[in-house]
C-alpha cells in the first residue's frame, strides 16, 4: 500500500510539473505573440502619424503660399486705391486753384472798375460842394432880404410856422382819433354782441336758486315719533352728529332739514332716508347710518368731479382737483350752486374762445377752475382767488390757468386773453335772470351805494341809479365841466364804482351834459 501511494504521489507530482512547464511555456509564447502584435501597431502608428504630419506640412505650406498671394494681391488693390484716390484729389486742387485764380482775376477788375467810380465821384462831390457853397450864399443873401421885409427873424419865422402847421395836425389828428374810436367802438361793440349773445344762446343751462332747507318724506306721520324718540333722544343724537337742525312740525308725512352746510344737510338727508327705509331708530343705528352717509357722500364728491370734467371735456386733472370740484357741488353763491355755475362759465369759455380762435381746451379748464377756491372750507384762511391761486400752483396748473383765476374779479391785471374770457363768463353767468338771488336790503343799499359814489364827484348835480341798478346816469353841472372832460369824469365815476362795489354782471354810467335857456317872448 506504501509504494501504492508513493507511485500515487510521484505521478500527481509529475503531471503538476509538467503543467506547470507547459503553462509557462504558453504564458511566454502568447506574451512573445502579444508584444509582436504591439510592435506591429505601434510602428503602424508611427508610419500614420508621420503620413500625417507629412499631409500637414505640405498643408500648410499650401495654405502659406495661399495667404501670401492673397496678401500680395491686397497690397497691390490698396496700393491701386491709394494712386487712384490721390490723382482725384490732386485733380480737385488744381480745380480749386483754376477757380481761385479765375476769382482773383475778378476781383482785381473789380476793384480797378470801383477805384475808377470812386475817382468820378470825388470830382462830382467837388463840383457839388462848389455848388452848394454858391447857393448857400444866394439862401443868406436871400434871407436877409425876407428878414428886413417881414421884419422877423429865421428862428421866429421857423417857430411860427411849426405852431400854425402843430395846431392843423392836433386839429385833424383829433378828428381822426374821434371817427376811429367811433367806428373801432361800433365794430367791437357789434363783435363782443354777437360772441356773448352766441355763446349765452347756446349755453342753455338751468337756473335754480339753492336753499338752505332739505325736506325728506315720511311712509306715514307716525314716523315723527320714532324720529323724536323717547323723551328726543333719537332726534337730540342726528342732529348732534350732523350738525343739522330737524324741523318736525305739522307739515304732513315731511321733514324739513335746516342749515347753512349743504353737505352736512345732505349727510343728515341721506342718514335718515336710511333709517326710516330700515325702521329701526336709536342712537346707536343712528351713528352707524351717519357714519355710512359720511362715506356715500364721501364717494359721491369723486364721481360729482369726473362728472363735471367730462362734461365739459377737460381731462388730466390732478385726482386732488377733482375731489375739490365735487366739494363745489355743497358751496352757493347768492343762492347759486358754485359746481353749475363753474360749468357753466366753462361751457360759455370754450364757446367764446372757439369764436375768437383761442385754444379752446385750456378756455374750458381755466373757466372750471375758476372758482375753486370756494370748495376749501373756512378752516383755511384767505380769499377764495388766494386759496384758488394756492392750490393750482400744487397740482401744477399752467401760468395761464393761475392768472386767469387771479385776475377773474379783477384783482390782477389779466395777462392773456383767456383770462378776459373767464371774467366775461363769469359775468354772464352770474347775471343771468334767476341765477343768483339778492335780498331787498342788500339791493337797496347796492343802489344808494351807487348814487352815492356819483354824487361824490364835485361836477355831478344829482345821480339815479336806473334798471335794477345797471345802469347809471349821472346829471353834470354845465359850468364846472366841459364836454372834453366829460369821458375823463366817466371813466373816474367806472372805476370808483368797480374798487368800492361788489355787483353782478356790469353797470352803464352815462353821464349828461345840458345848458338850458329859457326866455319869454311878450
């Protein structure tokens, strides 16, 4: 068994070995094949890579000789242009210089022809100096003869007649002076009649004096009651909140709202339509409709403003602007609503300017804004033309708007037509029968006022205050005044008027003048 297993073991350890021989031998053998094969691919490599290198040189030298041609041939098309150019401009000199020599030569003959004139004229100056010395002497010659003649001298003589021909000039210069006034007063008189009347035909807006009372219907006259509250609590707090007295007398199913403020009327309106349409009225329902009035009237000023710009075609007013015309719609003047009448006054602008060929646009928004400053309340101090003036130059208004709204009533001087334009829209506007309201005393005293500053003038016998005071005639002293001096007295008396007087519309002064003789044929 021993030997058995040591044959076993020789055997295995022969076959190990001769696999281990044959599997170097293999080993070498595909090591020697693989580094032929590398061998092979490298040396390949190298013959295309030097193939390649030997396409790129002659490649480039290809490319090289390319460029340098192209080059060459560049050189020589800039070198053709340069030659070229430069033979155009040596050309265009030659050009200038043929002209300017041709110019020269010109020149030259001119001033040889005016050197020639010149000469003739100096011996002509020469014979007339001769001239005029010989008649100088035959004029002083002359003169002496008329001195001792006329027994006067030449200065004298030379004054007389400067005074008779100055007296003949004044004379027919005043005649003229009087027919161009006459005719210029006829024409624009005639022009001014038939823009206004135009523009007032056209202009057709209605005329409803504004009050100071509100009335509010009532469902029945048992609302009264609830209205009053126990022991006048609910009426005490609406008009504590509003500002507003209530008026709840016999009158029947009304209610009749008192006071000055129209907005605070028209707060307290609104207030208590909406708690008589809700039913339930206490002080704490009150407040809250008060509050809920407050904003409705609030927003209605906004639309009020857009309305008024639309209807009038004026656009791009500052938002501020269009809030304060709103407010416009609550402030009365002599009754009148101040948001129509600015309506109004911009209507009748545009149609005058259009008639005049003035820009008609900034007509309109000048005469809208014109009475802006009355929507400012009086917590602001200052005039409504101050306040007005104010407020436009913030919101950057034009020059032209803020003179027109300075010198509407006269207080400025107006600088451009379309401020003369508003003052006469104004105008219009305000005496419109039925526009504005006046009350008999401050009538009264308008009248007296105005025969008391006529009256006032030493030449003046007696004046009367005549058609609802718009026009006045003035009765003139014959022998302290003469008919010269008549237009000057009138003039005075007009502008007394407009610095002491506040009126509507305009007022005539015709002043008179009479000297009666009376005789008895017996």
């Amino acid at each position: 068994m021993f030997w058995r297993y040591l044959e076993l073991g020789g055997f295995l350890t022969v076959s190990i070995i001769f696999l281990l021989t044959f599997g170097s031998l293999g080993y070498i053998a595909g090591y020697i094949y693989r580094k032929k094969i590398a061998e092979g691919k490298i040396g390949s490599a190298e013959a295309e890579a030097k193939r390649i290198m030997e396409i790129a040189i002659r490649d480039i030298e290809t490319k090289k000789k390319e460029i340098l041609l192209e080059a060459k041939e560049e050189s020589i098309r800039v070198k053709r242009e340069y030659e070229k150019e430069i033979r155009e401009r040596r050309s265009e000199i030659s050009r200038h210089e043929k002209r300017i020599i041709n110019k020269e030569e010109s020149l030259d003959k001119k001033i040889e022809t005016i050197d020639k004139k010149e000469e003739k004229l100096n011996i002509r100056l020469e014979e007339i100096e001769k001239q005029s010395k010989k008649l100088s002497e035959k004029i002083n010659e002359k003169q002496i003869i008329l001195e001792k003649v006329s027994q006067m001298t030449a200065e004298e003589a030379k004054n007389s007649l400067l005074d008779s021909v100055r007296e003949e000039i004044n004379v027919e210069s005043s005649a003229i002076i009087k027919e161009i006034e006459k005719e210029t007063k006829l024409t624009a008189n005639k022009r001014v009649h038939e823009i206004i009347s135009s523009a007032m035909q056209r202009c057709d807006v209605s005329h409803v004096v504004e009050t100071t009372v509100s009335v509010v219907s009532l469902p029945s006259d048992d609302m009264k009651g609830r209205i009053i509250g126990r022991e006048g609590r609910n009426i005490r707090t609406l008009e504590a909140l509003t500002g507003i007295d209530l008026i709840i007398d016999d009158t029947p199913e009304a209610v009749v709202l008192s006071g000055f403020s129209a907005m605070r009327r028209e707060i307290a309106r609104i207030a208590l339509e909406k708690l008589i349409s809700d039913g339930r009225i206490h002080p704490t329902r009150i407040e809250e409709m008060v509050e809920k009035a407050k904003k409705e009237v609030e927003y209605s000023v906004k639309e009020w403003g857009e309305a008024a710009t639309y209807e009038v075609g004026v656009f791009g007013l500052h938002p501020e602007l269009i809030k304060l015309l709103g407010k416009m719609k609550f402030r009365t003047s002599y009754g009148q609503n101040i948001l129509k009448h600015s309506i109004e006054v911009s209507h009748l602008c545009g149609m005058i300017a259009s008639q005049m060929g003035v820009d008609t646009t900034l007509a309109k928004r000048a005469g809208l804004l014109h009475d802006i400053g009355k929507s400012i309340d009086h917590d602001t101090e200052g005039t409504h033309v101050t306040i007005g003036i104010e407020l436009c130059k913030k919101y950057r208004e034009s020059e032209t708007i803020i003179n027109a709204i300075a010198s509407h009533h006269g207080d400025v001087e107006a600088t451009n037509l379309i401020s003369v334009i508003v003052q006469i829209a104004d105008a219009v506007s305000a005496s419109r029968p039925g526009a504005r309201r006046e009350t008999l005393e401050s009538y009264i005293k308008r009248l007296q006022k105005l025969e008391e500053i006529a009256d006032s003038f030493s030449a003046v016998e007696k004046s009367f205050a005549i058609q609802a005071g718009r026009e006045l005639r003035v009765i003139l002293i014959p022998n302290q005044i003469d008919d010269e001096s008549m237009p000057y007295l009138t003039r005075q008396i007009a502008k007394q008027i407009e610095q002491e007087l506040e009126y509507p519309g305009q007022i005539k002064i015709s002043t008179i003048r009479e000297t009666r003789i009376v005789d008895y044929a017996k």
